[in-house]
C-alpha cells in the first residue's frame, strides 16, 4: 500500500454554516499534515513530527510528505451545474437565454456527433476543471451518446468523479439535436448500465429543460430514473423571464415551472435543478420537502441577464434546501469556482444576503456534495473521505501576495482569495491521492 501525505494549512466543512453557527461549521488547522492511502485521507492532524512517525509507522515504510509552504488545502470544488460541449462557446455575445440557445448553443451542440470532436472537447474540458481544483462535476453532455462516452471516457482517465449523461431534447430545437422519448429512454439507459457505477462515474438523467421535451419525455426521464435506484436528474428551472412565460403557456395545467418537474415525477433526492432564480416560497418549500437540490450559477445568470439567485430564502433555516454551486459553462464565464464564488458574494451583496468566506467556501464543497447526496464520501478533508483535494495558494499573484499581508484571519486570507483569485490560485489538485494537476507544470495542461 502507497501511503503519502501532504503538509499545508487545512479548513475543512463539517456542517452547513447557514444552518449552524458558523464558527463551529469548519475545522481549520495552521500546519496539517494529512496522510493518504488508497484513494482515501487516512488522517488529518497538526504537522508534528510525531504524526509523520505514526504515519510511517501505520504504512511499514517511509512516507513521502509533500510540503505546500503560503497553501491551504481545501475539498477538491464541486461544480453542481456545467455543459462542458459549450467549452468552445463562452463569451458568445449579446444575447439572453432563449435567443443564446439558438443563436448559439445549438449550433455548436451539433458538431458533437463527432466522436473525435467530443474527445477533443472533453479533453480540454476535464484539464480546465483540474487546473480549477475542481475534482466533480454534475455535467450535461449532449443528445448524442457518443458525447457521453467521451466525457466518460477522460474522466476515466483521471479517476475522477463525474456525474453526466446525455440531454433528452424531443422538441423546441434543431432536427439534429432531437431525440424521441422512446429513443431517448432507451439511449439513456444503455448510457446508464455503461457507465453507471463503473470506477467512479455516476450516470444522470438529464432532460434539457421543460420547453424541450413533451409530457411524454419527462415521464420516460422520470420512469428510467425511478427504475435505476441511485442515479440523478439534472434540468434547467426558472432561469428566464421569457422562459417561463413559455413554459407557463406549454403547460397550462401545472402551477408552477417547478411543479411541471414535480408533477413529471422528476423532484426528489439526487435531482439537481439549475439556476432556479425566479423562485418563491412554495417552489422552495417543494425543494425541500422532496430533497431536490438547487445549483446557484451566478457568472451565467449575470452574463445571460438572467436574474439574481435568491440565496438566502434557498437557505432559510425552517425549510432549507440543498444548494450547491455551478459554472454553467458556457453561459457561465468561468471554470474557476474562485471566480464564481466572487460573482456569488456581488449577487449576494445585490440580494441583501452578504455571502461570508465561510458560507461560500462551503458551497463550492460540503455544500455541493450535500446538493449531490456524497457528503459521505466528498466534500470533506477528513479520515475516510476521498482524497480528491485542491492546494490553493495564498500568494499567487503580487497583488495577492501584498493585500494577504494585511489580512487578520483565515476566513479574511478566504474572501481576499475569492475575491482576487481564479485559476491562478490553484497550486496542485489531487484525485484519489494523485496528483492530477501542478501549477508548476502547467506546459501539460496546454491544448492542440
Ligand atoms: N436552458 C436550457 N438549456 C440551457 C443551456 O444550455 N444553458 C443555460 N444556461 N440554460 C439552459
Ligand atoms: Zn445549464
């Protein structure tokens, strides 16, 4: 067994700090050092002497200790919310939602029944989140199988926990990019018996959004789903204005956006619904009572103009819902979670909710892994948990470096980082123990 271990500062999420008081929400230790075997952190405690004794004698052998000197090691980023065939479309201008997808989206969601440009796409995808210190991500490939396969397939590469699947559009687009509801069941679910559960991929059903698949697609999405115990459910919800106004006149019956998805049998533990930022009391209260999770995507909802996630009522104490954080690449602008925890502290300053380090830091981990149901196992620097992790620094720009000298506490160094930092801040990520990305070797992350 390979046992090796890391030295740098340490915080770690073991509590929602919206639900909790914040102080006793995170664990954070000056000098750590923190042991892994097997894919898993063996132990964290205060860097002593003493403690790398004890691992050495735990492993039989010596173990090699990687110091990250001006470093903090946090839970490897979550992205609950990404579109990675819309990597070579961010920054497309000028448009909101409806007009974005057509203008834009569904042209380049076309090339991707290419396999060879679904690799080549999914390669560049995968180095960007790792070069982000993001190690999961819940993530819409596109209505072609062979784009599922290929996103699969690199993240099989790196170890990493993915959570993907093909969109289920019958409608509302593109000849090209549509599917049947008969079809798209059963391309989703040979999908799902592929790939989920291999290694550490995990399958999602994931109908794009109410406005393309009819009553009879979100009913095949909900059955497939009900049938296989374990797997998830991401769609779209409450983005746009204009949006909903359409998918109000497309369903006539139902009373809300939220209650099309509800009614389709398709809220419940392990659904992740995106953006939801023209929500009210009742469609939380939904949220929380069937365990659905919400993805906050706030780089997007400000590019596309589509409106200002209403955080805090997400997260009130008496019927608070399951919240993660999203990048919604390519309406989103960025892979950086750093970059889009800043964008979520301006949304939160325009909301009257003030997002503190300490709540952000935990939606971009133990928040995303209580929004994906893997608490257990992710979003967590402690014994047991997967070792997948990122080594942010603290000085990594001049700027950075100067402000952080005049910063009191770590919770302060955390919001200076969100708030200057981005890809550049992000020194090594670890997956399963290994380390996939190193800044200093950046050249290997460059693309053809
Ligand atoms: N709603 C339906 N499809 C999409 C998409 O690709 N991106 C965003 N931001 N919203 C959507
Ligand atoms: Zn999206």
């Amino acid at each position: 067994m390979t046992v090796t271990a890391l030295r740098s500062s340490v915080i770690t999420f073991h509590q929602d700090p919206f639900l909790v008081d914040p102080a006793s929400s995170y664990r954070y230790l000056d000098d750590a050092l923190v042991v892994m075997a097997d894919g898993k952190i063996v132990s964290v405690d205060p860097y002593s002497d003493a403690a790398v004794d004890a691992a050495t004698q735990a492993a039989g052998s010596a173990v090699t200790v990687t110091h990250y000197p001006d470093s903090l090691i946090c839970a490897g980023f979550i992205d609950c919310h990404v579109h990675y065939p819309q990597t070579q479309m961010i920054g497309a201008f000028g448009e909101q939602l409806l007009e974005w997808l057509n203008k834009y989206t569904f042209i380049a969601e076309q090339q991707f029944a290419d396999k060879s440009h679904a690799d080549t796409v999914s390669r560049v995808f995968l180095r960007e989140l790792l070069r982000s210190g993001t190690t999961t991500a819940a993530v819409y490939c596109t209505v072609h199988p062979e784009s599922v396969d290929a996103l699969f397939e690199e993240s099989e590469r790196f170890n990493t926990r993915m959570i993907a699947g093909k969109v289920l559009m019958d409608r509302h687009a593109p000849d090209a990019l549509l599917d049947t509801a008969e079809r798209g069941y059963d391309e989703s679910k040979a999908l799902l018996q592929k790939w989920h559960g291999r290694g550490r991929q995990l399958y999602c059903i994931t109908p794009r959004f109410a406005a393309s698949s009819t009553d009879e697609q979100l009913a095949a999405a909900a059955r497939l789903w009900k049938e296989h115990p374990g797997t998830y459910m991401q769609t779209h919800l409450a983005e746009n204005t204009g949006e909903i106004d359409w998918v109000r006149d497309l369903f006539p019956q139902r009373s809300s956006y939220l209650d099309v998805y509800d009614h389709a049998g398709l809220t419940g533990p392990r659904a992740i619904f995106g953006h939801a930022v023209h929500m009210d009391d009742v469609d939380f209260a939904c949220c929380h009572r069937t365990g659905s999770a919400l993805a906050h995507c706030p780089t997007s909802n400000l590019f596309l103009g589509s409106g200002l996630f209403k955080l805090t009522e997400a997260k009130q104490t008496d019927r608070p819902v399951r919240v993660g954080i999203g990048s919604d690449i390519g309406a989103g602008t960025s892979f950086s979670t750093l970059h889009t925890l800043n964008e979520a502290y301006k949304v939160s300053q325009m909301a009257q909710g003030r997002l503190t380090a300490a709540h952000a830091f935990y939606l971009a981990t133990r928040g995303g892994a209580e929004a994906l149901y893997l608490q257990d196992s992710l979003g967590s620097v402690a014994p047991g948990y997967d070792a997948d992790l990122v080594v942010l620094d603290l000085a990594p720009t001049p700027l950075i470096a100067f402000r952080m000298g005049f910063t009191q506490d770590i919770l302060e160094k955390l919001f200076v980082l969100m708030t200057l930092g981005d890809d550049r801040a992000v020194k090594a990520t670890y997956v399963a123990g290994v380390p996939v990305y190193d800044s200093a070797r950046d050249e290997a992350f460059h693309y053809a």
